[in-house]
C-alpha cells in the first residue's frame, strides 16, 4: 500500500464524506510545484481552487505569518490591531472610493455579510433578491439561498430570501427582474464554478444601470475573480463598474483563511453596533497574510504578469487542434478548456498522471487557475503537454478522433462543484514550448472571452 493510499484509508474513516476521497495526498510545495506523498511532483495549475496567488511556501508570505504569529496571533473583535486597519485601508485604497470593511474567515461568510447588510441598508419593503442561474456564492444557508445551482441549493430548502433567478448573461432578463422590491443584485463578474463563464460585454454595467433605475443594491461578488486573477485588482474594475458592495475571500490570504465584505459609499455603515460579529474575522495572522499577498503582487508586477502569461496559455491552448477540445474562455490565469464531450474528469486524470494540477469544474471543461507567479516555461510545459493529454483521455473514454464519447464519459461528474481541488503530474519543461511565449499574444476572445480551439466554431 502507498503513503497515498493510506491516507485516503484514513482519511475516509475520519472525515464526513462530502468530498468524496481525494486522489492525491499533499505534503509540501515550492512555487508552482508540489509533491505527494509518494514523492510524485506535480505542476499546480489550480493553486487550491484559485487560492495560492503566490504559490507556495513563497518567502514574503512565511516571514510575514512567522513574523505575526510571534507578536499575537488572536485578538478577536473585543480588541483591535493595526493590522486589520491596515489591510482594511489598502483594500479600499485598490478600490478607489470610500466606503468600510467587515472581515470574514471564507468567500460564503463574507457573501452572508452581504445578505445582511443589504437587508440593513434596504429595509423589509425590499424582500427581494436577484441572482444568476449557474451562479455559484456559498454553502451556507444564506448564500446558498443565491446559489444558482438546483442541485446542492434544493435539498437544503426552504430558505429565508425570496430569490428571482435568471439566465447570466441576459440583460433584459435581468432588467426584468429588478422591480421596486428587489433589494439587491447578486452576480460574479465572471461565473467560476459554472465554468469559467464571462458575460457579454457590457452586461456588468447594465446591471449597474438596472439598479440604480430601481433603488437596488449592485453586490458582486469577486470571491474567486478579485486580488489579481483576471490581471487586475478586481474584475468589475476592468469592466468600470462600482458596486455597492464587493466581496473577497480565496487569494487575498495566499493559503490562509480571509474574507471580505465591503461597504461602498453609503452601504459602507449601513450595519450598525452589534449587527453582526466573527470571533476570527480579521485574525492578525490572517491580515498580515493578505498584506503580504497585496505587496508582493504590486512589488513584483504580477498584475502584468498574469495578464501576460494568461493570453500566452490562452493562445497556446486555442491552438490545438484535438478533436476533443472546442475552445478556451476566460481572463488572465482563470481559464476554461471547453471540452466538445463531457470527459472532464478523464480528462484531470490524464493531466495528473502527466504531472499537472487541473480541475474538471463542469463535465465538459477544464479549469486553469494557476498561482499568479506561474512562469511561461510552466505554462509552456503544460501546453507542449497537453495534446498527448487529450490523446490519452479520448482513448480512457473510448473516444475516437471523430469525438464520439462513450456513454461513461456523460457521467462525469464535476469534482469543483463540490469544492474538490484536482491534482495533476510533473512540471517537465519544454525549451521548444516555452520559447513561444509572448507577453504580446493576445488569446482574448470575442466580448465574451471565448477563443475556439483550431479549426473549431463556438
């Protein structure tokens, strides 16, 4: 038996079931590289479903946590430290305007901040809500009531918020929906657990519109798209669109757990005295984390760096040609590979017996969200590697160059979907691939952020 497979003996026997059993046991990491186990390297190439921005085991982030956990590590909410006031003042010095913060552990806390101060700031003559179909904010009970998606929302109903679904992308849907009742609109600039699904252009600034035509609140929720992985700050900074209130959580730690929920303007002190509360929220260890992630992406550029190394990954991966492959979306280092069969999870296994970390988010697509210091002979290893890849899962799922799938592969299901993190191999570098880098290829899509794969229509 391996060290792998006795920890996932044990692993089972211990832990609720929720993800399944993992296939890959992790102990340590360097970079973009991480080993198992069993000593197996792999290139990560989802950094802890889009968490690690600076990978790992990265020297600003160990000093800065080693550094605090030193001094204090708690304080909770009855006393303050500089800390959380300083991270608070950067996060809304990135945003450009006034307004407050309330610090959470997790992405679903912040989101039920949110709910809360919506419900605050709009009164009970707005009960209702208005979110995305495939929209994904949270498991717990308030933002799983947003949560677009019927199979983990529905066996945990009734819930206490009137939500109006509609389809994302749909303006006029969206339009519709935003009556005089409607308190607030919930949306992510780009649907991550759906797929890595953008809008069409011009739909974040339409839902402004929408809202502010009707006294509606504007929540987005950059959980998964802000601190850097769409190569700027914050998605609907790139769209230029304010909300009322933005969320954070995932990278703004680097690997500890940080959320945030902030205040824009007005909806900045629309909670009061005793409102709401988080004995960990704004944990010093926590903030002095982000503080290290902030610094270190403005230090070292990687704002760029993503956007660059995002195009490069974009481009290469539009340009295979596999029967199997129907295109590539998404912005900056959070990409999808959109499948032409519903074989993403031969798909991950394939990647990971070739050493890379990749998440089947949908049955048919692939999720990239890489540390934002993945380096272009990473990235180019991976694209060198990738058409063998799909070569090797066609013929798992027993499908021919023709792209016909087996009746299996409509099975798979999607590991993100339930919060899973894939695994996959080696990192081996490829001097041919990596020398067609460049910071110049532009891979962005159609308004939409959709390139077809060769010789493929979307």
């Amino acid at each position: 038996m391996s060290h792998t497979e006795e920890l996932q003996g044990r692993f089972q026997a211990a832990l609720m079931p929720t993800y399944g059993v993992p296939p890959v046991a992790l102990v340590r990491g360097e970079g973009c590289q991480v080993w198992d186990a069993d000593g197996r390297q792999y290139t990560d190439l989802i950094a802890g479903i889009a968490v690690s921005a600076l990978g790992h085991a990265h020297p600003a982030l160990t000093e800065a946590v080693a550094r605090q956990v030193s001094t204090i590590a708690h304080t909770s909410n009855l006393f303050l430290h500089e800390t959380e006031v300083a991270l608070a003042e950067r996060l809304l010095g990135l945003l450009g305007t006034g307004g407050k913060v309330f610090f959470t552990n997790s992405g679903t806390e912040a989101n039920e901040a949110a709910v809360k101060l919506v419900r605050r700031h709009q009164g009970p003559s707005r009960p209702v809500f208005v979110a995305a179909e495939n929209s994904f904010h949270g498991r717990t009970m308030g933002s799983l009531a947003l949560t677009g998606k019927a199979a983990i929302r529905e066996p945990f109903g009734p819930f206490g918020i009137d939500v109006r679904f509609v389809p994302y992308g749909d303006l006029a849907a969206l339009t519709s929906a935003v009556t005089p009742e409607c308190a607030a609109v919930f949306l992510e600039p780009c649907q991550g657990e759906a797929g890595v699904v953008p809008p069409p252009a011009g739909y974040l600034r339409g839902a402004r519109e929408a809202c502010d035509a009707a006294g509606a609140m504007l929540v987005i929720d950059e959980i998964q798209s802000g601190i850097g992985r769409t190569g700027a700050w914050f998605a609907c900074q790139a769209a230029g669109v304010v909300p009322d209130v933005l969320t954070l959580a995932k990278g703004l730690g680097g690997g500890l757990p940080i959320g945030a929920c902030i205040g824009l303007g007005a909806a900045g002190t629309a909670l009061r005295k005793g409102d709401h509360g988080s004995t960990f929220g704004g944990n010093p260890v926590a903030c002095a984390a982000a503080l290290a992630v902030l610094d270190t992406i403005e230090r070292d550029g990687l704002l760029a760096h993503a956007a660059s190394v995002g195009r490069y990954l974009a481009r290469g991966i539009a340009g295979i040609g596999h029967p199997l492959l129907a295109r590539v979306r998404g912005e900056g280092l959070w990409l999808a590979a959109v499948l032409a069969q519903p074989v993403a999870g031969a798909v991950e296994a394939a990647c990971r017996d070739a050493g890379f970390l990749v998440n089947a988010v949908q049955p048919d697509a692939i999720r990239l969200a890489p540390p934002l210091i993945l380096s272009d002979r990473e990235a180019g290893a991976f694209l060198a590697a990738f058409p063998g890849i799909l070569a090797r899962a066609a013929a798992t799922e027993q499908a021919p160059a023709s792209g016909q799938a087996s009746a299996a592969a409509s099975g798979q299901a999607s590991a993100a979907a339930s919060g899973q993190a894939s695994a996959s191999a080696s990192g081996q570098a490829s001097a041919a691939a990596s020398g067609q880098a460049s910071a110049a290829a532009s891979g962005q899509a159609s308004a939409a952020g959709q390139v077809p794969a060769k010789g493929r229509v979307p």
